[in-house]
C-alpha cells in the first residue's frame, strides 16, 4: 500500500475516532489521529496527510481556528479539510466554509456519505 492515501482524524471522543477510523481504514485509506486543535496542526506539518477530517468542538484552539491556521501556512493550505460536528447551524456552517473548509458533515454522520465525501476529495 505504498500508493495509500494518509487520512488525518481531529476528534477527542475516542468513540468517533474509534467509528472514523473503522469506516475509512484499510482499502481506503491509512488513518492517523490527534485528539485536540494543536495536535492537529502539528500532525499535518509533520504527517502532511492527504485529507484532514476536524472535529470542531475540540480541546485547545477549537476547530475553526485550526483550519484557519492551516490555510495561512504553505506546506498545509493545499490538504482538504472536512469539518465533521454537531454544529449544524446555518452561522457554523458558513463560519467553517469561511474558515477554509472544504465540505462539513454533520454528526452524527452516514457512514456511506462519509466515505463519498472522502473518496471524491481523495480523488479515489
């Protein structure tokens, strides 16, 4: 799996890290996690993972602000980001697509439509 694609999951419920990763590991994808904003960030500077899935409501800075820093800095701005929350107002949506998301997932979210959204930014 040389050619495997590097997934990078932003959750601190081990629950929905444990439910991610079950959906999108092996075939897929390989799937790397963090548990909180700065882990987060630190993990796509280091990993450079080819998708980011970001929980909002996390430990630290929140997940809006570690989009935003990952758009401002250049090994980081290119990685889609998906922001998966519970967060489904119509003000937290746009907040994330402002932020520079490139989707947003409501939890709890279909497994099916998770794996689409991924594929297709994946490219796979």
């Amino acid at each position: 799996m040389a050619d495997s694609k590097k997934v990078l999951l932003v959750d601190d419920s081990p629950t929905n890290l444990m439910v991610a990763r079950a959906l999108l590991e092996g075939a897929t994808c390989a799937v790397l996690s963090a548990t909180n904003g700065q882990e987060g960030v630190a993990a796509a500077l280091t990993e450079h993972p080819d998708l980011i899935l970001m929980d909002v409501v996390v430990p630290g800075i929140d997940g809006f602000e570690a989009c935003r820093r990952l758009r401002a800095m250049d090994e980081t701005r290119e990685i889609p980001i998906i922001l998966v929350t519970t967060r489904s107002s119509p003000e937290n949506v746009e907040l994330g697509y402002a932020s520079g998301c490139n989707d947003y997932i409501i939890k709890p979210f279909d497994g099916d439509e998770l794996r689409a959204k991924v594929r297709s930014l994946l490219g796979a």
